[in-house]
C-alpha cells in the first residue's frame, strides 16, 4: 500500500516510480483527493509480464468495500509489450486506488514502472480579452 495525496503526486516531476509486485499478490496505491475537477492521469509498464489493472472510488477509509465503486474493472494489460496510459476525472472528493494484480502470477514476481500526474482544469476567466 502506497497512499498518496494531490500535493504528492504533483511533485513527482518527469521521474518514474517502480513498484515490486511478488506472485500471487497484488499492490495499491490509494490517492486521497479533495478537489473536484482533477484528473489523475497514470502511465505503467510491467516486467517481465503481463499485470492486471485497475482502478477503485471509495468515499472514505471507513466505506465498506462492497460501497466502492470500480471506475476501471480489472483487466489483464499486456504492459510488457506496451506502456498503458490512462486517466480518470475526480468527481467526488474520496479515495482513488489504483490496483496492481498479480494474483494470477503463482511463481513470477513482476516489476511496474509508473508515472502518475495531476491536472487541474483550465478555468478560462476572459481576462486576456481587450
């Protein structure tokens, strides 16, 4: 579990992160968000297979878990191949958790590179306009 805020992931910079994900076990990354508006923009790969994916709103740490609504269901990304990008619009303040899963792994560990990045929207007020 690797919790994070708005404020964290927006010093990330460029760099990418790594994540070790052992077989038959799986990581997430809970982002707690209080604005409305954001974007959680993600980007990963894996290595040296595939991992599943996805991405799960919870009101608050104490929402049940059978409350929470999956945004992303899981799916099986063949992010060896491939990087994945994705993103998701922050309509409620809560928890944002994003699922590494390797369950379906029984003897190979893997390992995600990820980048992760906030966007706040362009609120255009006309005070360019002459």
């Amino acid at each position: 579990k690797l919790p994070l805020t708005v404020e964290e992931i927006l010093n990330f910079g460029e760099s990418n992160r790594e994540l070790f994900i052992k077989s038959s076990t799986y990581s997430i990354i809970p982002i707690t968000v209080t604005e409305m508006g954001l974007t959680i923009s993600w980007i990963f790969s894996s290595d040296p297979k595939s991992i599943s994916f996805s991405v799960v709103y919870q009101e608050s740490e104490d929402t049940p878990l059978d409350q929470c609504k999956v945004l992303i269901p899981m799916t099986r990304c063949n992010s060896h191949k491939e990087t994945i990008r994705g993103q998701v619009k922050v309509r409620n303040s809560g928890i944002y958790t994003l699922i590494f899963d390797n369950t379906f792994s029984r003897f190979i560990s893997k390992r995600v590179f990820y980048h992760l990045a906030i966007e706040r929207p362009v609120i255009y007020d006309g005070s360019d306009f002459p």
